[in-house]
C-alpha cells in the first residue's frame, strides 16, 4: 500500500506549482519565461541532505571526536554548527541553477534578478516537499495516519516554498549587481533570513518552547517575507527605462 504521505505531497506540489507558479506568470507581465526554472531546484535539497549536511556534520564530529547521538548534550559550538549548517549550504545551491548559462543570461536586470530567485526558491521548496515526504514515509509512527491527515504538512510546505523563494530572491538581485561585496552582502541576508525562519524550530528542538507556540511562532517570520518580497517588488518597477531596455535587448536575442 502507498504510503498515505505521498498522496498528500503530490497534492502539495500540484498545489504549489498552480498557486506560486501562477502568481509569478502574473506578477511577472504574464510570461511564461522563467517557468522552466522550476525544474531545476527540484532535486537540490536531496542532494543538500544526503550527500553534503548530513556527510559534512559526520566529517566534523568525527574531527572532533564527538561521540554520534548525543543531541542536546553535545558541545555547544557543534549544536551552532548543526544550526548554521543548513542556511549556508542550501542558500548557496538554490543559486547553483544559474551556473548553467541560460539561467544566468536571464538575469539581465533587477526585475528579471527577482523573478529568477523566486523561481529557484520556489522549486527547491517543492523538492524540499519531496524529500520530506520521502523521510515522513520512512517512519512507521506515520503509517496509520491517512493523507487528509497530513493536512498541516501541506500548508507548511506552501508557506516555506514561498519563504525559500524570497530568500534566494535577495541573493540573485544582489548577484545581479556583479559585485563581490554586495554579492557576499546577498548572501549573508539569504543565510539571515533563513536562520530567521528556522528560529522557532530550532527553540522547539532545543526545549524551549512547545510545539503550539513554535507552530504559531512560524507566522512572524512569514508576515516580514512578505513584506520583503513586496518591497523588492516596488523596488525592481521603480528602477527606471534603463533596466527596461536591458529587459528588451534580452528577449530580442
């Protein structure tokens, strides 16, 4: 029997795609050119779990002589590190796309910047949706509960693809500016502000607060993306005729 999970997540990534991937073909002058985009993060945040978080913590605590399990009781630089870990390595591969050249070459201007990073984000939230699900369906604890049951892990998933796309939004417009500090800059706002949405989780798992309270808590972080999002919005229509030009010389090549 399929695990329950799974049917849940293909109704979250349908979802996904309807809800994000339509409000970018709106908000964007109803194109559908970064569309294809969303193809390209789908299996990042496998390869981020699997081979390089999960390898790279194994790698420092054996270094280290940490003693594997010992969670909470682990020296406190190494409980940093496993927090830290996350936002460093996976704001850096949701931008990895653009390493392939058609996916730089649209990156021609602040407008165009925001677009592509939401697009990225938004597909490494829908893999991110995979992945987890895969894990959920793992874990015989889950086995009983059938897929409307998993009716919260849609609605966290939609958020969070919304999230990762609003963070790697601020590091490709700082990208897009082709200069080493404003794109470190970008990069370190990225890794901020995903620090900032996995603070109530990350007090969860330490004990210090209960699971009502990080579930609630989760809203805060999501209100500032949006606000976020929306002022690079108005920022990127208000640049001017010159980005519009470089809009233009890009859809005539």
């Amino acid at each position: 029997m399929i695990p329950q999970i799974y049917i849940m997540a293909v109704i979250t990534l349908v979802f996904s795609l309807a809800l994000w991937g339509g409000l970018i073909y709106l908000f964007a002058g109803r194109t559908r050119r970064f569309l294809w985009l969303l193809v390209l993060g789908l299996p990042l945040s496998a390869i981020a779990n699997l081979y390089i978080k999960q390898q790279v913590t194994i790698f420092i605590g054996q270094a280290a002589h940490i003693q594997p399990g010992l969670g909470l009781a682990a020296p406190l630089w190494f409980l940093a590190f496993k927090v830290l870990i996350t936002p460093l390595v996976e704001e850096l591969l949701k931008v990895s796309p653009l390493l392939l050249r058609p996916a730089w070459r649209m990156v021609v201007s602040r407008a165009s910047a925001l677009w592509v990073g939401l697009v990225l984000g938004v597909s490494f939230g829908m893999g991110e949706a995979a992945f987890i699900s895969y894990a959920v369906a793992q874990n015989p604890d889950y086995a009983s509960i059938p897929w409307y049951g998993f009716t919260g892990f849609m609605n966290e998933r939609l958020m969070t693809c919304f999230a990762h796309g609003v963070m790697t939004a601020v590091l490709v417009t700082a990208l897009q500016r082709r200069n080493r500090q404003l794109a470190l800059l970008g990069y370190l706002a990225a890794v901020s502000l995903h620090l900032f949405l996995n603070m109530p989780v990350v007090l969860y798992q330490f004990q210090l607060i209960s699971i009502e309270l990080e579930s609630f808590s989760m809203v805060l972080p999501l209100i500032s993306f949006a606000i976020i999002f929306e002022k690079m919005r108005r920022t990127a229509r208000g640049l001017g005729e010159y980005e519009d030009e470089k809009e233009i010389v890009y859809l005539q090549r």
